[in-house]
C-alpha cells in the first residue's frame, strides 16, 4: 500500500467521517483525488464500511463479557459460529488457539440476562462454557498504526 493510501486509511479509522477536503488537506491532494484513492481502497476491500461507534451503556448495555467455548463432544462438526450466527447479543466471534475453540465478545444488559445468554449458547452449539466479565474498558477499537 502507498504511503498516501495508507495516511488515508490511518485518518479514516480515526474519524471516519472525515471530509474529502480534510483528508487532501492531509495528503497533499486535491479532493478529487483523494475521493479517488478512497474509492479504490474502498473497491479493492481496504476499507470494508462505515459506522458509527455507540456507548453501548447509554443504549442498554453495560455488561460486556467473553466466553470462551469448546465443543462439548469433539468429533462433531466445527459448526459454533453458524450455529450462534442469529444470537444477537454476541458481538464479535474469535476462531482462537489453546483450549477452547472460540472467544465470543458480548453485550447485555445485566447478570441475569448474561446467565440467559449463556443457556442459549450452551444449547444452540451444544458447548461447554467459561465466562470473563468486563470490569472496565479503559480503551477498545482503538485504530492501529499502519
């Protein structure tokens, strides 16, 4: 990736609403160029989306927890994330090395709804359980040095 391309992708992962303008600004370029570069980083899958970043405490969720997962009998089928793929409380789902087969990020409400959860996923993926939950998040999605 060229060094503009990639001062490009670093600004938008910080603000991804910034301006065509801000951005040639940056750069060096013009907008029209820069509106270029984002496109083609955009249609080669550089840039996969936009979103907006919630505080999920705000909206309902403040309890964040990992649960790592195994597979209850190992010689069925390595199928938990189509499995758990319709339950929307878990956010993020990492195919992980060491003991358990996944590490599923999730997002409730409160202790009771977390110990639902869990039921649900037990059941739906036929696995065994071990939960973390988040105390505190001093920082998290933060963008990476590229």
């Amino acid at each position: 990736m060229e060094d503009i391309d990639r001062q490009i992708v670093e600004a938008l992962a910080t603000d991804g609403r910034a301006s065509f303008t801000d951005l040639g600004k940056l750069t060096g370029l013009s907008t029209s160029a820069v509106h270029q570069r984002v496109k083609r980083l955009e249609q080669r899958g550089v840039i996969t989306g936009y979103r907006a970043i919630v505080d999920l405490a705000q909206v309902g969720l403040p309890l964040s927890a990992f649960i790592s997962i195994r597979p209850i009998d190992p010689s069925q089928p390595d199928d938990s994330p189509e499995r758990l793929r319709d339950i929307r409380e878990i956010e993020s789902c990492y195919s992980v090395a060491g003991e358990e087969s996944y590490i599923l990020k999730v997002r409730v409400n409160a202790p009771n709804d977390l110990e639902e959860l869990l039921a649900r996923i037990r059941t739906a993926a036929n696995v065994s359980t071990r939960t973390t939950i988040v105390l505190s998040t001093p920082y998290e999605n933060r963008p990476v040095d590229l």
